[in-house]
C-alpha cells in the first residue's frame, strides 16, 4: 500500500467531516435536495473509512485497547467535561447532571445531548462486531464472490431488522420503559459492519490505479445524482432510517466510490487543496465533536444581522470549521496531555538534518558548491 493510496485517504475524510458538518447546518431548509444527497452516503462513508484498514489479525485485546483508547475515550471524557462546563457556568444542578451523564452512557443519539456523538460508541461496538465475524466467518473464505454474497445477506438481514429495537418497551421492577436503540447502538451494527467491512474487502480487492481513472468519477457521480433525483428513500443511521434496501445500498456505494475518485484527483491535481483536506482529515475528530454547538451558537446571530437564512447557515458552517480547527490547532496538536485524553498521538518533531549527518557524496557536492561555510 503505497504513502499515495493513504493520502487520498486521509483526504477523504476531511471530505467526509466536512458533509457531516455541512448536513448538521440545516442545510435542508435552503436545499432539500443537497441534504438527501449527503445523508444517502455520508455516514456510511465514515463506517467504509474506518475499516478501511482493518486488521483482522490483531490480537483481540490489543483490537479493544486501541479502540478504547481512539474512539470511546474521546466520547467519555467529552461527556464529562460538557457537565463540567454546566455545572460551572450555568444554573445546571448536580442531580439535573449526574442524571443527563447516565444517560449517556447508554450511548445512542437519542439520549446525549450532543447528538453528533452516538458516532464514536457506535463505532467501538462496529469495530468489535467486525473483528468477531472476520474471525468466524469471513477469514475461512477465500472466494471473493462467496465472501461478497456474505456481506450482501448480512445487509439485508441488517435493513430488514432495523427498527426493531427504535423503540422497544421493557419492564423492569415493575416500571414500564420505552428505550430508543440497544446501547451504543448495537442494534445498529449490522448495518454499521456491513459499510466497516465493505472498507477492508474494497481495500484488498481494488487496485492502486482504480480510484485514480476519470471515468470512475464520472460514472459513480452520474449514477449517484440520478438516483437521489429520482428516488427520494431516506438514510438516517441515528434514527434507524433506510428505507430501501437497493436503493439507499446504492447510492452510498456509489457515494463512496465517488468520495475516494474525487480524493484521488484532488491528491493527483491539486497540492494545496490537497493538503488543507488532509488537514481537515487529521482534525475530524475535534470537528465531529465541537462542530453542532458552534454551528447552533452563530446561525441565529447571523441571521439577525442579515436576515438572510442560506447566507447564515453557510457562514456559521464555514465558522464552525474554523473554530474547530484552531481548537485543535491551539489546545491539541502538540499538547500530548491533551491528545491523550482524546485518544491521539503527537506527532514526532521532524528531524534537522546537519551537512555532517547526509551521505558522504551528498556532503562532498555541498561542500564542493558553496565551500565549507
């Protein structure tokens, strides 16, 4: 896997966080058209590029740890400091907090606050659901077509199933409950794995070249606006909507092909789009997590101003990346404490290289042009 093929990757996800941050916006009020066109394929996209490179070989334990560490971490400690800063700064009471964090910890969309969050436990459960049935079912396959008619049955079995559990009633110590979605949505991790896996099997079948051909951009792009045109099925992973089994499958296939053909040329093309992407990608976190409230802070104020809606929900979108990019900027990138806390590493300090420590031919030339000084 060349440093080339992981960079359109890493673009792909600025891209990705970018339609995330975009479809929060309320977009749909100014273009009902352009919000079914993102969520027919953004979160399924997320899903493909975080299995992307899955490692069905790592050790089990070691699999957790990691994921602990990188996706359920991040969604702790933002919990706790988002009823810290209540506590502190609003008229919040402690019992109105101790209450909103145990809800939060059943960890799906309808019982956190920052909605946006359910991503990040959904996606720890998704990585574990995986890594088990790679291991029982896909690992003893070596048929690319049987392992693609595996994947095919678990989505049916996953759009067919999906709104059993949203909502479903218990009863427990004599109280009746109505519960929306299985904890860390693990009533949603069929349909999670199937987009997951769907990443690893593209990865190993695709070749370096595929992404990178026009013909794949304009194919999958076509495609993908003729059917949000002439089908209007609704895709929302948070509220169990996909309402078409072949339709919506489609169309976020074709989503992500599109996403990763785009992602090529831009990393083929353009140096400096290219470049602000990655960085976008690098950043996605920190933009999934701080992204809504930005977003719900400015678009009114905005829009008081100027009375212009589509102006203010574009400018607090473009706002939003913004902030949440110097956030990282200042508070995260080369703060190790903090990037631990969220499940991140610092980058290395990248190495001065002095005349003395280049090949002795390569100093010799140096030496030979501009003398010894």
């Amino acid at each position: 896997m060349s440093n080339e093929r992981v960079e359109s990757i890493d673009i792909a996800k600025g891209i990705g966080i970018l339609l995330v941050a975009l479809a929060h916006a309320d977009v749909s009020l100014f273009s009902p058209y352009l919000h079914r066109l993102i969520y027919a394929f953004h979160m399924p996209l997320f899903f493909f590029l975080s299995g992307y490179f899955f490692n069905p070989q790592t050790p089990f334990w070691t699999m957790v740890k990691k994921r602990f560490n990188t996706v359920l971490k991040p969604y702790l400690v933002t919990i706790l400091l988002i009823y810290i800063a209540s506590l502190s700064f609003t008229d919040m009471r402690f019992a109105t907090v101790f209450g909103r964090i145990i809800k939060s910890l059943y960890a799906t969309g309808y019982y956190i606050d920052w909605v946006q969050l359910w991503f990040l436990p959904s996606l720890f459960v998704t990585s574990l659901f995986a890594y088990i049935f790679y291991r029982l079912v896909l690992i003893r396959i070596n048929n690319r077509y049987i392992r693609c008619l595996i994947l095919l049955i678990l989505q049916v079995v996953a759009i067919y199933s999906l709104g059993i559990f949203y909502p479903f009633s218990i009863s427990l110590l004599g109280k009746h409950y109505e519960l929306y979605g299985l904890p860390f949505s693990l009533d949603l991790v069929l349909l999670s794995g199937f987009f997951y896996i769907l990443g690893n099997e593209i990865r190993l079948a695709s070749s370096e070249k595929g992404f990178g051909n026009l013909w794949v951009l304009f194919a999958t792009g076509s495609l993908l606006i003729v059917l949000t045109l002439l089908f209007t099925f609704r895709v929302d992973f948070n509220t169990r909507l996909f309402e078409s089994f072949p339709i919506n499958t489609l169309e976020a296939i074709l989503g992500i092909l599109f996403t990763l053909a785009v992602s090529k040329q831009i990393d083929l093309r353009t140096t400096r789009l290219a470049a602000a992407l990655k960085y976008i990608g690098q950043a996605s976190l920190f933009i999934l997590i701080f992204h809504v409230p930005i977003q719900e802070y400015w678009a009114p104020k905005i829009f008081f101003v100027t009375e212009q809606q589509t102006f203010s929900i574009l400018s607090a979108f473009v706002i939003s990346i913004l902030i949440c990019l110097g956030i990282y900027r200042m508070f995260f990138e080369q703060n190790p404490i903090a990037l631990f806390w969220f499940g991140r590493k610092s980058s290395p300090p990248v190495k001065q290289e002095s005349i003395s420590e280049l090949p002795r031919n390569i100093e010799e030339e140096i030496v030979q042009k501009y003398g010894e000084h």
